[in-house]
C-alpha cells in the first residue's frame, strides 16, 4: 500500500486580505518542495467535496446556513478580526473536509496505508458553531466522526501538533467518548484554551502545554511521557493528525523552537505506534504554519516519513 496525497483544488482561490499570514502562497510553497523531491509511489487524488450532511456530523445547519449566507459576491467579508470569507471559500472548505472524508474511507478500506490532505482553510479553530482562527469547518474532526458513525473505527486519536491549541477540535469532540483527542501546543498564546484540566466529559481530551522558547526536545519528552502512554490505554483504530507546522522556530506566529527533524521524529513516532496498534493507519491534514521556506520543508520531512511507513 502507498501513502495518498489529498489536494484541495479550490484551496488556491480561497482568498485572505494581502499581509495575512493564513495565504494562497502556503499551499505554491509547500507543492514546490513535492514536486521537487520526485516522491515515488506517492498517489496524487483531487479531494472532492463534502456534503453538508458531511458537515452535520459537527456543526449544526444553522451555522451552515450562515456561513452561506455570508459569503461575498466578490472581494472578502471578514467574520472576526482573523477569519475571511471570499468567493470560492465554501468550495474551498468542503474540499477540505471531503478530502480528510475521503482519506479516512481510502486508509479504512485498506486502499491506502496512510494519506495527507494538503488544504487550506485550516480548520482544527472552528466551534461547533463558531468560525475563528482562519477556521471554517472542523475538518479533522468530521473525519474522526465520519470514521466512527460510517467507516467502521470503534475508537479514534486525533493528535494536533499545530502549536496553537485545537479549541475547536476540542469543542467538538469534548463529549465523544469514542475520541480521544491529544493537543501539544504553545501556552500561553492563541486562543487560550488548552490547560490539562480541560478533560472532556469522561478523560477523553489531554492536552500538552509547552513554554514559550522550548524547543524539540522538551516535546520529545512529553510524547514519549505523556501521549503515547494514554494512546496505548486508548488503543485507537485510526489516528488522525492535525498537522500544523507553526511550531517551527522560523514561525512569525508563535515562540517554539522546533526544527523538520522534530516534525519528522514525530510523524515517525506516530507511525510506528500506528503500526502496532492500528494496522498503520494515519490520516494527517495540513493546519497551521506561516514561514514559507519552513512550512515546505517541514511538510516535505512530514511526508516523506508518512512515505517510508507505507513501505
């Protein structure tokens, strides 16, 4: 089996205000550093839409509604001082949400070993009702429980290395006692939540403070401490990742100090506890990252360890 590359084909006309650090030039950075490694046996797919029954999995029609009805004809709306509608940004959020669907049925049914949904908007800040933190849709969430209600998966991970706290993640899955979702991140910084003692109803969410200016090696640590520990007890299915690559030390966003070797350790490690546990089954989707030499590269480290576990 190969690892399967999800890319959202409107993800480029989903457009931000010039100056904002969540840009169509992510997406053109982080293909240049693909396309220029020849990655053999990566299987390229266009991710499709999702339906809005798709998006009732989390979010209420309600919400729906609103985010259609506010979608500009032309130019951006802003929804908060962060968060920008244009005019191909629904279409841009459904592709990213149908690609981590369509990425979790690939590796569920065994036809992939593992996949990466290259996207944007990013989607691990949106609440169940609330859009925020460049955020519309919570994307990884959805697959996590479109792998629980459809594909099959009993128990699901979802591990988000996005040095910003999945809030949104959280808030979705707070009560799914069927997920188990795991946040390492900077703290104190945006958005402000993430301390341990927010648990979820029964222990189901634990989250992983890191200080500013703390580098690779403490997150090392507290993986091998605290996270693949609790993995074990939960033993999952299907992990899936949020995988935000602004904890790098290049980062204009945030004060971590991590490297792509970091990034790779820890897809490494992920995989290898998928392999045990869950027959390697690894489902990642890109959130955040705001340095466009350091976001290729370390998406490149990311895939290329993705790659080298499908073998």
């Amino acid at each position: 089996m190969a690892t399967w590359l999800f890319e959202n084909p409107f993800a480029q006309d989903h457009l931000t205000p010039e100056g904002h650090p969540e840009q169509v030039a992510r997406i053109a950075a982080i293909k240049a550093h693909l396309d220029s490694l020849d990655f053999v046996g990566l299987e390229r797919h266009a991710a499709p839409l999702a339906t809005e029954e798709d998006l009732r999995l989390c979010h209420p029609q309600a919400y729906i509604d609103q985010l259609k009805a506010a979608l500009p004809t032309q130019g951006q709306v802003a929804l908060d001082g962060d968060t920008f509608l244009s005019p191909a940004s629904w279409q841009a959020a459904l592709s990213g949400v149908g690609g981590v669907i369509a990425a979790t049925d690939a590796v569920m049914e065994g036809r992939a070993k593992n996949a990466f949904v290259l996207t944007r908007p990013p989607g691990h800040h949106a609440e169940t009702a609330t859009a925020m933190g460049f955020c519309l849709f919570g994307s990884v969430a959805i697959g996590a429980k479109h792998a629980l209600e459809r594909a099959g998966a009993a128990r699901v991970a979802v591990i988000d290395f996005d040095v910003h706290h999945g809030n949104g993640t959280q808030d979705l899955l707070w009560d799914e006692t069927r997920a188990l979702f795991v946040s390492s991140h900077q703290m104190p910084l945006y958005p402000g939540s993430g301390a341990r003692g927010e648990r979820g109803v029964a222990g189901n969410i634990l989250n992983v403070p890191l200080p500013p200016n703390s580098d690779g090696a403490l997150m090392q640590q507290a993986y091998l401490r605290d996270v693949f520990p609790r993995l074990a007890e939960f033993a999952p299915d299907l992990i899936l990742i949020s995988a935000g690559f602004d904890a790098h030390q290049a980062d204009p966003l945030a004060n971590l100090n991590w490297d792509e070797t970091d990034f790779a350790w820890l897809t490494r490690e992920i995989c290898a506890f998928a392999e045990t546990q869950c027959a390697g089954r690894v489902v990642s989707a890109l959130e955040g990252g705001y340095d466009l030499p350091s976001l290729g590269r370390s998406v490149a480290a990311h895939v290329t360890e993705l790659m080298e576990a499908s073998k």
